[in-house]
C-alpha cells in the first residue's frame, strides 16, 4: 500500500492559489486514474482537479470554500502500487508517467515543505513575487480594511508565506503587537545587520484605553437610507475587485485615444462573410481583424509586450492576445490566444470564436485564460464609444476598441477637400507608465489605428 499526495495544480505565472469550490470525492470513496475529485476557481476561470492515481481517497485536507496556495497538498489516496509498476508488474506509459510527476510528491517530502515557520518580527525581509507583484488573499486584505491598515503599511508587514506572502496568521500577530504598541521598528541610527532590510512602520496613534469596567465595543452593523437592495457579490465578482484595485495599486495608468476610418474593413468584411462562413463552418467578426493588426504592431514596438519584475522589464516574445469576454452573468473573463502570431486570419477567427463559446458556456480550460502579455478589450459591443481599460497583471498595456459609427468626415485628396460618410471608431490605451511612456503608448496606439485604416479592401480570404 503506498499513498500519493494530491497538490492544488499550477494553474499560471500570475496565480498563487485557488478557492476549492467543491469535492467531488469524500474519504473512503475509490477513485479511477483521471476522476475529477473536486471542482477549484480562481480569479480567471473554474476548473476541474482530477486524481493522479488510481485507488481511495483516504484524506480530504482542505473544506469548501478554502483558498489554498498553489503546490499545497490538498488530499491523499491509498494505492496497491508499491513501485512505478501498477498491478502485475506491468510497467507505466512513460505519458502517463510524466504527467503524474508534475503533480504528485512523496508524502515525506509534501510533509517537510508545508513545515510551519515561525512569524518574523520587524526587520525581516519582504521578497517580492517572481513577477514583482506582492500577492494579498482576500481574507488578509478584509482583514487590513476592518483594522484600517493601508496598501502602504500593509506591503511593509513581513510575510513566512509562500515567497514572502502575508497570512492570516501574519496580519492578526501584527495587529495585535500594534494594538500592544510592542511591534518595533529599527529606527534611525541603530545598528542593522547588512542583510535585514530595514522595514519603517507608520506610526500609528494609539487611542487611551478604555477604563476596566467598560463594556467592549460592538460593530454596529451598517444602516443604507432611503429605499435600496443589498445585493452580496458573488465569488468571481470578488475576485475581479481584488484584481482590479491591485493592477491600480501597481501600475501608474495613463490612457491615450485616437480614432480610425475601418470604412475599408468594414466593407470588406460585409463582402465576405457569408462565403466565409459557408466555408470556414464558422462567422468572421471583427474581433480577429483588430487582434491581425495589434500583432503587427506589437512585432514593430516589443517593449509594449512586456511586464515588470521589480527593477526588470521582460519582454516577452511569444505574443498571447488575452480578449475580454462577457459571461451571463454579468462578469468578464479573459481568454488567451497563445501565439498569435502565427496563426492566419482564419486560425485567429476559430481561436477567437471558439474560446469565446466555451467562455460563455463555463468550458474554459485552466490553461484557456493563462499566459496572456498583451489584452484587447471591445467596449463597442455594448454601445460604448470608448473607454479607459485597467491593466491585466502582470502586463504592462490593455487595448479598446470603441462601436463603430457612421460620421460625416473630412476627407483630403491631392484634388481638394470632401466631406463624406465614413465608419469611424475611436481606439484607447491603457498603459503601465512606470516603463511605457506616452510617446511609446501614442505611437502604438496610432500605429494600430493605422493598420486598420489602411486595411486593404481588396484583399483575399
């Protein structure tokens, strides 16, 4: 009898951990080689855990609703294998094999890493994640809101998480040493060793405390006037706000606009639709066309196809287009268009429709909405004429295009001026100012606006 560890799958670059949504499987229940043994999410996509190995679940380590960090084991399983051979000696497909090296760990050693450390009192090193970005759970972030402790206090509470990450057990020791007022600081003039940073804390005004006799307080719940609807956002939605205000907290946004004549694209498109259709098996929206045209640029101007790491700018050269979709309920995921740059037009048009239909029937893959480095969001699907789109992390630029209109324009030729009806739609981008300056983010933008403007009518399918 041997017994293989279950560890919360690697999901991408950006994800640290995953909420379990569901088991599937309860102690004691035999469990076949691929069986979906619990349902996870995170702040991209839901998706399916299957088992490793073949045999019972003998342990289940985590409940609904916990987040987990990624590589934690989260159940075990009992198997008659004593070796790298199942029943009868027969040896293991080395496929088969080599996918179950990447998720399972010997129990032992599964043990040895989830080792508990001890709280690290001030002085201690902050490591920032590998893509510079300090990850907070949304427990430690309700946490800091409840106790009033800012973005700027919080980056500089020491971390014995995973790469440096606050926990639970990290936040409430250091609100309680700052209620005690015995949470110290190295402070100026002492001395500190050459390898501890020195981490300066807000002073914080303690207020007198109460008298022995007096009652402790209680929250008072929050009182709404006037006639209204409280409505409990639901988990994804709290994931998206998450993510939203640390990309604002990152990133310095600066936002450029520019509009494009697509009289040329959209007739074009209009042309050959049907015959498209008829012989594709599936319809060519614009969506395709404008990812065509980013790719172009993005090949002229690479250092828009990048991230940040701490002092670092990596540019990344494979080109993942990330396209934000609309789900029914409400919110957006993004899926990812891997390698973009080498598919045609009609490789980008099935990529780009059939994510889409997974995305709006809840069949996006974990690996669907990973690895994106630059993002292409269409407020004109829902009559917006522009907008100003927040960076998806850890990218450094987010694209939108606006609805396309007919507007009187004037158009210049060497014979003089006309004024004529025109398909107009204007462009924006957001970008990571910290590395893209607005010469940079303008001339891309513009750029693109160029590309599409340009967009030859007499083209072939």
């Amino acid at each position: 009898m041997a017994v293989v560890d279950l560890v919360m799958p690697k999901l991408g670059e950006s994800i640290m951990e995953a909420t379990i949504l569901r088991w599937h499987k309860k102690p004691g229940d035999p469990i076949k080689m691929d069986e979906t043994v619990l349902d996870i999410a995170t702040d991209k996509v839901d998706s399916e855990v299957p088992s490793t190995a073949e045999g019972v679940l003998s342990e289940v380590l985590f409940k609904e609703n916990d987040v987990v960090p990624i590589g934690a084991v989260i159940a075990r399983i009992k198997t008659e294998a004593l070796s790298n051979s199942p029943r009868g000696g027969e040896p293991i497909p080395q496929s088969s094999l080599n996918q179950t090296t990447q998720t399972i760990a010997v129990s032992s050693t599964s043990e040895v890493a989830a080792e508990e450390i001890p709280y690290q009192p001030a002085g201690a090193k902050v490591p920032a994640s590998s893509n510079g970005i300090r990850f907070y759970s949304p427990l430690v972030l309700n946490i800091a809101a409840q106790e009033g402790i800012s973005m700027t206090e919080l980056e500089k509470i020491p971390g014995t998480g995973n790469e440096g990450r606050v926990t639970k057990k990290d936040i409430l020791q250091y609100v309680s040493s700052r209620k005690g007022g015995g949470f110290k600081v190295e402070g100026v003039g002492q001395k500190v060793q050459e390898e501890v940073m020195v981490i300066p804390m807000q002073k914080v005004e303690q207020p007198a405390p109460a008298p022995a006799t007096a009652p402790a307080p209680s929250m008072a719940p929050t009182v709404y006037s006037g006639n209204v609807e409280i409505i409990e956002m639901d988990r994804m939605r709290k994931l998206i706000a998450d993510h939203m205000v640390r990309s604002k907290a990152t990133s310095p946004h600066v936002t450029s606009f520019t509009e494009a004549d697509v009289t040329n694209l959209v007739q074009w498109r209009d042309k050959v639709k049907k015959d498209f259709e008829k012989r594709e098996g599936t319809k060519i929206t614009f969506t395709p066309l404008f990812i065509e045209a980013i790719v172009r640029c993005i090949k002229k101007y690479p250092l828009i196809n990048s991230s940040v790491d701490g002092d670092k700018i990596i540019v990344k050269k494979d080109i993942n287009i990330g396209m934000a979709t609309a789900l029914p309920s409400g919110n957006l995921i993004v899926p990812v268009i891997k390698n973009a740059d080498q598919l045609n037009l009609v490789g980008l048009t099935k990529q780009v429709n059939n994510l889409a239909d997974a995305a709006r029937n809840g069949k996006l893959k974990a690996d669907d909405t990973t690895g994106g480095t630059f993002t292409l969001t269409n407020v004109g699907t829902f009559g917006s004429l522009m907008g100003t789109p927040i960076i998806s992390q850890p990218q450094v630029a987010i694209l939108a295009v606006g609805a396309i209109k007919k507007r009187p324009v004037v158009i210049e030729t060497p014979a003089g001026d006309s004024i004529a009806i025109r398909h107009m739609m204007y462009l924006s981008m957001s970008y990571d100012h910290r590395i893209i300056d607005g010469s940079l983010g303008a001339t891309f933008l513009t750029a693109v606006a160029n590309e599409l403007q340009n967009f030859n009518a007499d083209r072939d399918l």
